[in-house]
C-alpha cells in the first residue's frame, strides 16, 4: 500500500472539490465532498499505478503563507 499527498482545492464557480497529486500525471479529480473527493481520488491513482509506477522527480512539502 502506498500513501500519496493530494492538494485540495474548491472552486468557486461550482462549490465542488478539485484534487490532484503534485507530480504525478492524469491524478486530478473532484468530488461533492471531501469524503467523495477521497474515494475518486483513490480509484483514479490505482487505475493509474496499473500502467506502472509513476516517475516522480519531487516530494511534497507543505504550503506556505506569504504575505505582501
């Protein structure tokens, strides 16, 4: 089992949830809810792996608050 970091998103115009993996290719989706985002995410990252271990050059970090 492996773990990965999404960020977590919502948009605006929708009210809907947006989730990718920072470097991890096609491993975006959205959901109505958080829980929802969750599992999409999950199903869409193992159909993913199927084609083969994705090549990630970085490893999330965090976020920063950055005040102008």
């Amino acid at each position: 089992m492996r773990a990965f970091t999404a960020v977590v998103e919502k948009c605006p115009e929708t009210g809907l949830f947006v989730g990718f993996v920072p470097r991890f290719s096609g491993s975006h989706t959205q959901g109505e809810s958080l829980d929802e985002l969750r599992a999409n995410l999950q199903e869409v990252i193992s159909m993913l792996l199927e084609d083969g271990e994705p090549e990630m050059e970085s490893e999330y970090v965090g976020t920063q608050l950055v005040t102008v």
